[in-house]
C-alpha cells in the first residue's frame, strides 16, 4: 500500500500576550515523491491571545487538510505530532475542549478524516527525531520571516 508520513510541529513567541504569534510547520514525505515542506504565519487575535495550544492545534489541521486527497487515491497516512495531548484528544471521540479554542477545533472538524487511512501519532519532540525537528524548524523559519513557505525538496 502507498505511505505518506507527515509531520507536523507548532511554534509561538510572547504566548498569552498582546505581542504574541504563532508559526506551524509540516514536512510531507512519500516514497518516490520529492519531500513537501509548508509552513505558515498566525498573527495574534485580540479576542483570544495566542499560544501554543493554537499553533500546534492548527499545524496537525493543515497536515489533514493537506492529505485528503491522497486518501482518497488509496495511500495510508500517518500524522505524527510532538503533542501528546492533542493525539490523546484526536483519538478520543468525546474530546471535552476549552471554550476559548473552539473556533480551532470547528476548523479540525471540517478536515478530519475518520478513516482507517489516516492515523496520528505521538513522536517525542526536541528528542533529535529528523523530520521532527525539520517541522519545527520550518514553523520556527515563518516565525523569523512572518511568512510560510510552500516548497518540494529532492
């Protein structure tokens, strides 16, 4: 069967204030395919200061949106996150959520697939894990740039 593996890491500056921002980045690798690096900028909403829970909420829902249609062309695709809470949260089908991140979470529903297809897993993070770190460091990249990259590598 087809494999993608994705990773995919969140990173935020000045958490929980007023000058707070927030960067994601996902790595996408499939065998016989050049390796797919995006990376996007999130600026800080007045309403609800950002953090880190926003950032790496929303890197594990552009890696979804990202493979919906590779699923649907039969490959098998693996999400790894280095948020251990967010995976428990995702498996669990009677997630109790904090009301401030709701909005994150109505975006999640629209682009999560429940299919036997996509699976999601703890990798544990700043550990040296390769791809691992390249998200982060693709998340970390937006923030020095507040811009996010949409690039192939060989």
């Amino acid at each position: 069967m087809k494999q993608i593996e994705v990773y995919c890491d969140g990173s935020c500056y000045h958490a929980d204030t007023e000058k707070a921002f927030g960067d994601w980045g996902v790595l996408i690798k499939s065998e016989g395919f050049p390796t797919k690096m995006i990376s996007g900028h999130i600026a800080n909403n007045p309403h609800c200061f950002l953090n880190s829970y926003h950032v790496e909420l929303k890197a594990i829902i552009e890696s979804y949106r990202r493979v919906h249609q590779a699923v649907k062309m039969g490959y098998q695709v693996t999400i790894y996150s280095d948020c251990r809470n967010f995976v428990k949260t995702i498996k669990n089908p009677y997630r109790q959520t904090p009301e401030k991140y709701q909005h994150l979470w109505v975006e999640f529903d629209k682009v999560y697939l429940n299919s036997r297809s996509v699976k999601i897993k703890w990798v544990k993070g700043h550990s040296g894990h390769p791809e691992n770190v390249s998200a982060h460091k693709l998340a970390q990249q937006a923030a020095m740039l507040k811009v996010g990259v949409d690039l192939y590598i060989h």
